[in-house]
C-alpha cells in the first residue's frame, strides 16, 4: 500500500492512532472530521470475481444495486469473508485499503456519495491507521468507477 501512495505527490502521510479506527464511526471520532468524509473499504465477491467498492462512512452499500449494475441475479453478490479480505485483498475487515491490494488488478467501484467531499479518509492497511486524499486522486489512483451503490 505504501508503494501505491508513494507515486502521489505529495505522497499522504499514513496516520498512527492509539485506539482502534476499524470502523467508519471510530475514524471520524479519532480525526474529528464528518462521518461522511471517511472512506469505507467493502470486499464484494460478485459472481465469483472480486471487486472493492469504496463508499461513505454515512452510508450503506446495496447489494441489490451491485447486482443490477452488474446484470446479475442478487445472490450473486457476496460479501468477502474475513478470510476471503486476508487471502484475496491481503488485510483483515476494518482495516483494507482502497489501494496496495494483495491480488492486482481488483476493480474499485465508488459510490457517488464521495465526491462530495474534497478531502476523504482511508483506511491504512491496519485496524488503527488512516491517510487523508483528496477524492479526485483517490479516484485516479484506484481508476475508481463512479456508481450508485449506496441504500436507499
């Protein structure tokens, strides 16, 4: 992960934190930035392949909506197991980056709601780590593609 942030300019310094920032709700406590600014990583295995979807601490994703962008038949689309992040994406729940994945390659879809945030925070690649992006390079660096995902 560190690699993929080392080819921006300026390269975003990866914060170190005491307690934990596993979940949406922590990291924006610890920053003390809005819910919305903080980027979630979820691991999606859709009709056997894996994809990211990066979408906003405020929201919720819609497996409906993955299927349907996808044509797929809901069932489809599975959450990634604890064990599928560690082996496919190479880190544990709470703690995946959008970038530096363990299988090269993943496709990275995110939610529209993002982009309206200049400055979004990622996970680090551990349960207590985070780094601040601007969004616009959060989405060149993923080649994110924009989508609707999030719950109605």
């Amino acid at each position: 992960m560190k690699n993929a942030l080392a080819k921006l300019s300026p390269t975003p310094e990866i914060l170190l934190f005491d307690e934990p920032t596993a979940t949406a709700q922590q990291a924006a406590e610890r920053l003390g930035c809005e819910l919305g600014q903080i980027v979630k990583s979820m691991a999606f295995i859709i009709d056997g392949s894996p994809i990211l979807v990066l979408i906003s601490g405020s929201q919720r994703a819609s497996e409906k909506k993955l299927a349907a962008y996808f044509n797929i038949n809901r069932k489809r689309v599975k959450i990634a197991t604890p064990q599928q992040c560690i082996e496919i994406y190479g880190y544990a729940p709470g703690s995946v980056p959008p970038v530096g994945l363990r299988t090269p390659n993943i496709p990275v879809y995110i939610d529209d709601t993002l982009a309206q945030y200049e400055m979004v925070y990622a996970a680090g690649g551990t349960d207590n780590s985070l780094f601040g992006i601007p969004f616009k390079q959060l989405q060149q660096l993923t080649n994110g593609t924009i989508i609707d995902v999030k719950r109605d």
